[in-house]
C-alpha cells in the first residue's frame, strides 16, 4: 500500500485545485502528491527540502552560530534560504558550496571536526530551526541577507564603514562597493 496523507494533515485549501475533495479524505499518496508537484510548490511559495537538506542545514547553523541562540542560528538558516531562492539550488548545494561557510567546507576551520553530542540542547535547537525551513514556516530576520561574518573572527587590514558611522574589519575577498550592509544580528553583520 502506498503511503498516504491523512486527510487531517492536507491543506484542503492549497491543494484543492489538484486533488478532489474524496481524494484528500481517503489520503493522498505521496505519488500522488510528486507526480503534481509542478501545480502544487508554486502555489506553497517554496520547494521542499530533502532531508539530506535539512541535516546539512542543521549542521551549519550549529557549526556557524551555535552561542548565538535562536535569533543567531535562525540568521545562518535564512541566509542559506536566501541563497538558495536567489541561486535556486538547495540547502545542501549552498551549504556545501567551496568556502562560502567554513564550518562545513573550510580546510583548516576548527568548527570542521565538531559534531553535536547526544542531548546538545543547541543542536535540538538547530534541528527544529531545520525543520522550519523545511516546512516554509521560518521567517527571515535578516532582511533578505545573502551574506554574513562575524568582525570579530575575521584578521584583516580591509575595513568599511557601516551606516551607524561605526569602521569594522571587513573580509578582504569581498568588494565592499558591491555588498549592502543590512544588520547586525548576535555579533555577526549581514549583508547583500
């Protein structure tokens, strides 16, 4: 038997236009959902997530700002989100892309040898933020940043002036005539 949707589980009102109402009641296979998928992610105004996505995902935000709660792990999340929408990859292809976050790819990045342990109430917290994405339900509180560091981690001779008057380090292999200064969110500064 195919695996189905429970009827209590399916957005009647998203999908209505491709399922019938007895189809939802009775369950929608998961065939039947793929095989539609064209009609259906459009109209969700996101694509789904694999779950090699999202682990990767959790991953990252965990690697890249795990002191910095929530708000700080949230940040990373949107940030992948927004490249992944900008570029339209996945959340695997960007957080997996050569140099762009070096917990994951960086030879040499301390963070690369570091796993959650079992319990790490930091990385349960990485995982729901995970599943957020996942699901299209995690907001973006980074203003559509598409790029981030954190001043304090970077050695630099290069700096920039942000719109509070205030100079900071800033990566030498950016452009700083090219980039957006947005925010800063728990010590880290986004850009676009």
């Amino acid at each position: 038997m195919a695996a189905t949707i429970p009827y209590e589980a399916a957005d009647v009102g998203r999908f209505a236009h491709v399922f019938t109402p007895a189809q939802l009641r009775t369950g929608v296979s998961l065939a039947d959902v793929f095989s539609e998928v064209d009609d259906v992610w459009p109209l969700l105004g996101w694509a789904p997530m694999t779950l090699a996505d999202e682990v990767v995902l959790a991953l990252t935000i965990w690697r890249e700002n795990r002191e910095g709660g929530y708000a700080g792990m949230q940040s990373v999340a949107n940030v992948v989100l927004n490249r992944v929408n900008q570029k339209g990859t996945s959340a695997y292809v960007e957080c997996t892309r050569p140099w762009q976050f070096t917990s994951i790819t960086g030879k040499g990045d301390p963070e690369l040898g570091l796993w959650p342990q079992i319990g790490d109430a930091q990385w349960k917290l990485a995982l729901s933020i995970a599943s957020d994405a996942a699901e299209g339900s995690l907001s973006d509180i980074t203003g559509g940043a598409t790029l981030y560091y954190n001043p304090a981690s970077i050695v630099t001779d290069q700096t920039i002036q942000i719109p509070t008057g205030e100079t900071i380090p800033f990566p030498k292999t950016w452009n700083p005539h090219v980039v957006e200064y947005l925010k800063e969110i728990q010590n880290h500064r986004f850009f676009k």
